[in-house]
C-alpha cells in the first residue's frame, strides 16, 4: 500500500557539495529519508532562534 500524500512545497535550492555529502550521510546514519532530515533539521534551528529571539525581548 503506498503511503499517503503530505502536503507539502517544493523548493529548489543549490548547496555546496561538502555540505550535500554531509547531509546525505546524517540522513542515511539516521535512517530518514532526506526530506525528513531536512524538515527536522530546518524545524529544530528555527524554534532555536524564535527561542533566542524570545530571551531577548
């Protein structure tokens, strides 16, 4: 059975290689997929800086 739909954007970004090849190992070490390892690692640095933004007002 497939898995259901998300909804979801697309972007379409272009990063230095070293970078790639370090993220697609940190996906691959945690098992996700890369969509997921991005979306947990883009979720968890913007809630560190609305925290950092917060204990500055």
């Amino acid at each position: 059975m497939a898995r259901q739909k998300k909804e979801g954007t697309y972007i379409n970004i272009k990063i230095r290689q070293d970078i790639y090849e370090q993220f697609c190992e940190y996906a691959e070490r945690k098992g996700q997929t890369k969509t997921m390892a991005m979306e947990r690692i883009l979720e968890k640095y913007l809630e560190a800086e609305a925290k950092k933004k917060e204990e500055r007002a």
